[in-house]
C-alpha cells in the first residue's frame, strides 16, 4: 500500500491502477468495510 499525498480535498483509493473509491464522485469518505472489501480477492 502506498499513500500518495494530493490536495484540494481529493481522496481516491486505487488497486492495481483500478479506481475502487472516489470521494470526489461520491462527495463523502469511505467506511472502512468498503476499503477492505475493494482489497480483498486482489
């Protein structure tokens, strides 16, 4: 896992160069199930 700092208030979780989250096209933060459920089987 790498963190990656932006600004602007973008936060976005990528997987092997596949987008799995955007707070930007969401207009929220993620819970912590939906990150762990985007790692797994990966």
């Amino acid at each position: 896992m790498t963190l990656i700092p932006s600004g602007g208030g973008v936060f976005e979780v990528m997987v092997d160069g596949d987008l799995v989250f955007s707070k930007k096209a969401t207009k929220r933060h993620p819970e912590y199930r939906e990150i762990e459920q985007a790692l797994q089987g990966r």
